[in-house]
C-alpha cells in the first residue's frame, strides 16, 4: 500500500484510551464503540478509532447530551 501517511503519523486510540480521555466507565465506553456514528472500527474483536476521527467526533458532539 502506498501513501503518504507512516504508521508513526498514524496514532490509533483504544477502548481504555477513550475510557481515560472522556472519564467514562468501560461499559460505557463499550457502549459508544457499538453505537452509530461513533466512527470506530474493529480488528477481530478489538475496538479502535484513529486519533483525528475521534477528535472529529468529540467537536462534532460539542453542546449534545448522549444516553449511553
């Protein structure tokens, strides 16, 4: 595969990364991973998200209350 990003420009958050960042509860966080329009993805059976969609999100969401 050829392109312009290097896998160390490339920083992928996991499960506990997000749990620590938004100070939420692992079910919670499990929660958010399998919700739609959480951008995440999945390589076998573990969550992930890249750092820049996440960001995305977080901004996206700003001023929203979530149920989760």
């Amino acid at each position: 595969m050829n392109n312009n990003t290097t896998n160390a420009e490339l920083e992928i958050y996991t499960v506990e990364d997000v749990m620590r960042i938004l100070r939420i509860s692992r079910n919670q966080t499990y929660k958010l991973f399998n919700s739609d329009g959480f951008p995440s993805f999945r390589i076998g059976s573990s969550h992930r998200i890249t750092k820049s969609a996440f960001e995305k999100w977080v901004y996206s969401t700003e001023g929203r209350k979530f149920l989760i």
